[in-house]
C-alpha cells in the first residue's frame, strides 16, 4: 500500500491571507516529501476560495523545486475546461520541468458553479464526452503528427510541442465511479482513483467490485492501478477527534453548498452556513464524519487502512482539506506519518 496526500489551499474566511495559505500548503507538501509518501495530489478549481487551484501544474512545478523523493500529481485537470492541444503542450512542459516526476488524474468536474463561468455550454452532467475524447486526444499528440476529427475538437496534423520527459507520457489518472467509466479508464491505459466522499466503507467495497468486475471482463488488458481517496484524521485523543468530526462536518455542509450552487457567493466565499442549517443535513453529521470518514485513534485508522489493503487497493490518499487550521492539518498530519505509516511497512 502507497500513502499519498491529496492537498488544496482551503480559504474559509476573507481574513486569511492567501499568501499565508500558500506557504502552509507548501510546508505541508514537504513534510510528506520528507516521511514517505509516494505522490502529493492537488486539483484544478476555478472562482471558488473553498479550494484554490486555478492551475495545478503551476503549483506542481514550484513544489518539484522544494521536494526531492515525491511524486507530483494533478488529481484532477478538469477536461472540458482545456483544449487538447493546450493540455498536451502544458503538461510536456510540466514534466520536463519536474525531471518526469508527473502524474496526470483528469475529471469531468463537478461544480455547476465553475460550469456556469468557464463551462462555454458545457454544464457538469454532460462533461462526460469531452473527457473521453480528451484522453485519445491528448495521446496522440503526445505521439504526434495527429489530426483530431472528433464532437468536440477538430484540428490539422500537430505534434505536440515540447513532448513530455516521460517516455511516452506521464502516467494518466482518471476519477471514476460508474462501471462506463472504469471500463473507458482500463480500454485506454488510465490508472483509476475512487471517492466515496462522505460515505462509508461500503461504498469502498463497492467502487473495489466494480473495478474487479471490469478486469475480469477485460482479462487481456493490464490491470491499472487504483487509488481510492478518503478524508482523514488522526487524533491523539477523543477530545480532538469529536472536534474533527465537527469540523468535517462543516466541511462537507460547506461542499454541498458549492455543489448545489443556490447560496450566495462574495469575493469568492460561499455565505457561511449557520450551525442550525448545518444540524439539519443528518448526512453530514459529526456522527457520519467519525464513522465514514478515516477519523480516529492511530489504532483505528491503521485497521481501516488494513481493510482497504485487502480489498485490493494499491494507495491510499490523505485527503487533508477538511475546513481545519494549519496547526490541526500539521499535527493529524505527523501522527499518521510517525504512528499509522509503519504498521505498512513490509
């Protein structure tokens, strides 16, 4: 089992300065690099403070020259949000920049709100097809001399310049959940990452059958690798890990929010949610948080992770966005490094 850290700024309140919250995100970005962890994760999120991540590739490529041993991926480049020929060229340049330590996870997307602003027609529920194409698209470049004639994009012989460091691209990532789509990740040589966000370990179970079932039915095609993405939390005490599981549970309130895309939006900030609206969504509740999510004593989350190993998972990753301060992230952050790491160590 890999550990990775899937990471964003995470800006609640307009009196954060986003420049401290950069040099956070950076500090925590190089104690994993420092303790182990195969791949730091970040995503690309467009107007929204909630996670800033305008351009993960620009952030990769300022955390490959303060890091030495991790890998750096993009956990989501939202497809319909890039042109092919754009995406190809950026994330070449990307991976020679970064001595070929890139790896690319790409998405749909998912907020109504960024489709609203950026989406040029394009809304979330359809987003589907042009990630598909996407992928061909930009492999071909890669390989180049390739003319796209496609729904979506149509353009001339082009190859990609530069071409990318790793021979013949960076490893390519895709978010998915339903069987299409895991079948669409396996026909075109995708590793796979998986979240159940804030449901539980059925749901886990569940993504893992699906997987299963399509290299089953797939028995000549190389089994990818799959990754399965979870908030988590590791407290020393149960005074800490109840204020966790509040916090996360008005991180996920919050999520719902952007999600929905009905609540009030300035400077970039979501109109917080008041405690009785957010005592309301029994799916978020604190209750939900500790039970579902990876939130615990080092003990419990080492036997969830187990669980998770044996269902066949090949990393877990730390989703450490959870609406929490620095010092809280930092201090979860090293206890699972120093107490939960090296139970998985063979």
């Amino acid at each position: 089992m890999k550990f990775s850290l899937f990471v964003h700024m995470e800006r609640l309140d307009i009196k954060q300065h986003q420049k401290q919250l950069y040099d956070e995100y950076l500090q925590l970005c190089k104690l994993a690099d420092a303790s182990g962890f195969s791949t730091i994760w970040t995503g690309e999120h467009h107007g929204m403070n909630f996670t800033i991540a305008p351009n993960p590739l620009l952030n990769l490529v300022d955390i490959s020259n303060h890091t030495q041993n991790v890998r750096l991926g993009t956990s989501t480049l939202v497809a319909p949000f890039w042109h092919p020929i754009k995406l190809a060229g950026e994330v070449a340049m990307a991976d020679i920049i970064m001595d070929g330590r890139l790896e690319i996870g790409i998405a749909r997307g998912a907020y109504s709100y960024e489709y609203d602003r950026i989406g040029e027609g394009v809304n979330a529920w359809d987003a589907g097809g042009k990630l598909r194409e996407m992928i061909p698209a930009i492999k071909g470049l890669w390989k180049g001399d390739y003319a796209h004639q496609g729904k979506y994009w149509s353009f001339p012989e082009t190859t990609c310049s530069p071409k990318p460091l790793q021979n013949p691209h960076p490893p390519l990532w895709l978010a998915v959940r339903d069987p299409d789509s895991f079948k669409f990740a396996l026909n075109n040589g995708c590793n796979i990452q998986v979240t159940p966000l804030w449901l539980g370990d059925e749901e886990v179970q569940l993504l893992m059958d699906r997987f299963t079932e399509v290299c089953k039915e797939n028995p000549t095609v190389a089994r990818p690798k799959i990754m399965v993405l979870r908030h988590t939390f590791v407290g020393e005490n149960e005074s800490q890990i109840e204020q966790a599981s509040k916090d996360l549970s008005s991180f996920y309130c919050h999520f719902g929010a952007w999600f929905k895309n009905e609540r009030p939006v300035s400077q970039g900030i979501i109109e917080p949610l008041s405690e009785q609206e957010m005592s309301k969504i029994e799916m978020y509740s604190p209750e939900n948080m500790r039970r579902n999510n990876i939130v615990g004593t080092p003990e419990e989350v080492i036997k969830r992770i187990k669980s998770y190993e044996q269902m066949g998972y090949d990393e877990y990753s730390y989703w450490i966005d959870n609406s929490m301060s620095y010092e809280e992230k930092r201090r979860s952050l090293k206890l699972f490094i120093d107490a939960v790491m090296p139970a998985f160590t063979e």
